[in-house]
C-alpha cells in the first residue's frame, strides 16, 4: 500500500496536509479530499483561535502537548500543513479504522 498523500513522516516528525473547517459544531476529523485530511474545528478562525483549538486537538489525538504541534503553513487559510513531533500514538483514524490511511 503506498502512504497516502495527506501524511508522511520525515525521521519521527509526521507531517500533516489538512483542510480545515472552523466554526463546525464540534472537533472532528471527517475524511480526505483533495488529497488533504478535513478537519472540523469548533472555532471561528479569529484572533488565531482555530489555529489553537486544532493544535489542541491534533495534541489530544497523537498523545503529545500541544509545543509538539508545529503550524508549518497556513496560517491564514483553511489548507495547512502541520508538523506532529514524535507523536505518541496514531489515533483509529489514522491508522485505517476509519479507512483514511488509504485514498
């Protein structure tokens, strides 16, 4: 199986390519599309408050604090790329229980 576009790791950093969508009822992740992971984040994009919220969020599903969540690209705009340094575990997601580790 190849890796799939959204994901790959560059020594035990993995970096993520994900389309976001704030102000969502709730944090989820819902797929890929267009090559990128979607993630739904229950923030409006203001004052940096979604950009936190997912760095929350991608905390709470790799098991690391949130300085392990590095906002390579993006900032501004709803595709990103996201570096997780040392991840600590890979949530169901990720690892195919929701069949998204293959496009």
């Amino acid at each position: 199986m190849s890796t799939p576009t959204w994901q790959h790791f560059e020594d035990d950093t993995l970096i993520l390519e994900l389309r976001v969508q704030p102000r969502a009822s709730r944090d989820e992740v819902v797929g890929v599309k267009g090559g990128r992971l979607k993630v739904r984040i229950a923030a409006a994009p203001v004052d940096n408050a979604a950009n936190s919220r997912l760095k929350g969020f991608l905390a709470k599903e790799f098991g690391v604090t949130r300085g392990r969540i590095r906002l390579l690209s993006g900032e501004a705009r709803r595709e990103k790329r996201v570096a997780v340094d040392g991840p600590r575990r890979l949530p169901s997601w990720f690892s195919g229980g929701s069949g998204f580790l293959a496009e």
